[in-house]
C-alpha cells in the first residue's frame, strides 16, 4: 500500500502541473445519501474534504436509487449549472460523457496508479473513450438478504439456505405475527429484489442474457415466468403499508424485529451499523437463497462536469484523490455498508458481512458470476432499465400474471432501444 507521503507528493505534482498551483475552492456535490447510514458516511467524505480544505456545497436530493437526482441534475445542466461533482451510477455515467460535459481525471489517475489497482469491471464505467471521467468510492452488490437475529432465534429459523427454505422461514415469521419481508413499494426497490431472485433462477447465465444481453428468449422464456413467480411469492409476504415505503424504513422494521427479512443492497447494513447493531450477533446477511455465489454490483462513482477555471478543476482532482486513497476508502465503505473500489486495500478493518462480500467479489469476478446490477444501473441503459421497473413493478402490483409480466418484459425492452 502506497504511504501518505508518497502519495501527496505525487498529488502536489500533477496539481502544479495541470493548475499551475491554483487554489482549492468549494466544490458543490449532488448526491442521494439521505438516510442515517448514507448520511453518516457522507460526512466521512466531507470531513476528509475539509481537512484538504475543500469547502463542500450539499446537493442532496432524497430518493434511494438516484432517480430523482438524475432528474435534478438533467434540469442543472439544461440550465447551464452543472454541479461540481454527482454520485452516478453505470450506465448514466457513460451516457453524461457521450454528451461531452465530464471533465477528465487522467492526470491524478495516472498519478496514482488508479489503473493497476481498480478492477476492470468497475473501470469500464468510470472511463470513456479509454480516459477517466469519475472516481469510484464503493461497490455495493443487491443480491442480500438482512435478517433480524433474535426473530430468527425466537422463531427457530436456521439461515436458509434455498429458496425452498427462504419461503418456509417467511411463511414461519408471518404465522408468528411478524412481518415476512419488510418491503418498500418503490419500482427500485422492486428491481432491486429482482436482481437477485433471477440470479437464483437461472443463475448468471441467464442473468446475463436476459438483463444485460437482452436476449428476447431468456426475456420471456419459462425461467422469466418462474422469475415472476418468485416475485408474487415475495408479494405475499410484505405488509398491507408497504406502498411508498423509503428502503430505509424498511430496514428499520427488521433492525425493529417488526420484521423477518428484507432483500436489499448492501447500503442496508450501513442502516443496522448506524442503529449500533453488529453484523452476527444481532443480524445476519447472507445472498439471496438460491444466487450464492454470484454477485450483481454496482459502484457508486463520482463522475467530474467539465470547469472552466484552474482552481475548480483542482477541488475536483483533490477530491478525486481523496475518494481513491485506501485509508478513505477504509473509512468510508466501514460505514456505508460497500466495499472498497480498489483491490489493495486490507480487509481486517471491515466486519464480518463485508469481508464475506469482498470474499464473494472477488470469487465471482474469478469465475465470471460477477454481473452488472440491472436494478441500479449496471446492466443496461436508462431506458431499457426504466422499462423493465415498469414491467416489474406492475406484475408486483397485481397487474399481470407471471406470464403476461414475462411477455410484456420482451415488449418493454424492445420498445425502449
Ligand atoms: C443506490 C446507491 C447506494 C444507496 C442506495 C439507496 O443506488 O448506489 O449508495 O445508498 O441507492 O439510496
């Protein structure tokens, strides 16, 4: 691991030679981190600004999944104010560079030997056209399971292991009172489910053709109709409230023990470990039964618009520093619930659910069951992603059958490219 010392000298030679030393300023920042949790490691990142002594401008715009604050940043850029500096995901990066508005960070990657250390799989959206546009800070993956504990304990529930036991648990905590699967009627959340119950339908094969290759058979074969089977499974078990529901609200019904279970991404956890719950002990966390082994992440980036002036240009190269240095990422992944976006950072620092899942990334990147998540933006542009919410979130809603929901889906996505 590189040293500090090495690293700031590194950093003070690209600034002087692209800023001709000019001075850091504020750099305002879009972001959807609101919850307990995503605030909590919000304040890591501009705690760690300030002591670099870049002013930071909120920007947040509620909403789990981002899709308001893409609607917000559309409206700042059509309006000729783009922000410094927007927590993205996949695809919206790559389409925001296709626009020509990113900056580029080529000198303080290059300073830093961001190339050797981020994995490919993360690189092909934080570049464009083969130069960096966006400082990854995370990898998430969507395909987990958060179980209260005590709940498990009182009803005894060992952690399933299939979906056939993952049914037989839920039915278990609803006959004792409880809450199967906390759940919040939102169509992300409802994709984000998705991710995993296709992966343990038809594992990463199928995952692959249906939602990234979009492979019209895979889309509205029998295992899709089986995927949407699982789906009104799940539907049978949330509460009558769960319309509208913020994911962290639903969390908190598991942290509660209102709740048995909740299928979300990894951000989760940073909603137990802010509640002062520890992963094991009071919690579990385990992939979706039926999808061990395979993993559908999505890296939260912060992708750089274009400036104008030096010093703009130097908050957003320190800032980019700051996001990739390994002790920042340490700090902040402990509490977002994430992994670190670099392969050399040391793992004994991070708990048991973190560790297990950079254990998991890197054994399903190995044999090649690491996929984008579709629910967030890594298997698909906007609107093939947009269309597929719809689709899912009707069928969730009691509007198709699975086999209508399946046909509809092949509709959908051909209609959306
Ligand atoms: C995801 C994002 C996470 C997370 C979640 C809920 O899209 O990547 O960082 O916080 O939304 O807001």
């Amino acid at each position: 691991m590189r040293n500090t010392f090495g690293k700031t000298t590194a950093m003070a030679a690209v600034l002087a030679a692209t800023t001709g030393m000019a001075q850091a300023e504020d750099v305002e920042v879009l972001h959807w981190w609101t919850s307990g949790g995503e605030a909590a490691a919000l304040s890591v990142l501009k705690q760690n600004l300030e002591t670099e002594e870049i002013g930071w401008i909120d920007m947040p715009v509620a909403g789990g999944g981002g899709e308001a604050a893409m609607t917000t940043l559309r409206a700042r850029v059509t309006s000729g104010d783009a922000p410094t500096a927007v927590q993205m995901l996949g695809f919206d990066i790559q389409d925001w560079a296709a626009e020509g508005v990113l900056g580029n960070l080529n000198d303080v990657a290059e300073a830093e030997g961001w190339d050797a250390v981020v994995p490919e799989a993360l690189q092909a959206f934080s570049k464009y056209d083969g130069n960096w546009v966006a400082a990854p800070v995370n990898v998430h993956s969507s395909n987990w399971v958060w179980a209260n504990k005590a709940v498990l304990d009182e009803l005894g529930i060992e952690e399933p292991k299939t979906w056939e036991e993952f049914v037989a648990a839920l039915q278990a905590a609803k006959d004792a009172g409880k809450t199967g699967l906390a759940h919040g009627g939102q169509p992300w959340q409802e994709a984000t489910i998705f991710d995993g119950v296709v992966l343990s339908v038809g594992g990463p094969e199928f995952y692959r053709a249906a939602l990234i290759d979009l492979d019209a058979e895979a889309l509205g074969g029998e295992q899709m109709v089986e995927a949407f089977n699982r789906m009104g499974t799940l539907r049978s078990f949330v509460d009558d409230n769960f319309s509208g529901r913020d994911w962290n609200l639903a969390s908190a019904m598991v942290i509660n023990g209102d709740a048995a279970f909740q299928i979300m991404g990894d951000w989760a956890k940073g909603e137990f470990v802010n509640a002062g719950k520890v992963p094991g002990e009071d919690f579990l966390c385990f992939r979706v039964p039926g999808s061990d082994g395979a993993v559908s992440f999505l890296s939260d980036q912060f992708a750089m618009f274009a400036q104008g002036d030096d010093a703009a240009k130097e908050a957003q190269a320190k800032m980019a520093s700051a996001i990739m240095s390994p002790e920042f990422q340490i700090a902040f992944n402990t509490v977002k619930g994430s992994v670190p976006s670099r392969t050399d950072v040391d793992a004994s620092p991070f708990d048991s659910c973190a560790q297990k899942g950079m254990e998991q990334l890197a054994a399903a990147s190995e044999s090649g069951s690491l996929v984008g998540s579709m629910g967030h933006g890594h298997a698909n542009r906007a609107a093939v992603k947009n269309a597929m919410y719809d689709v899912i979130t009707a069928h969730f809603n009691g509007e198709f059958t699975a086999e209508e929901a399946a046909d509809e889906l092949v509709n959908a996505v051909e209609a959306a490219q």
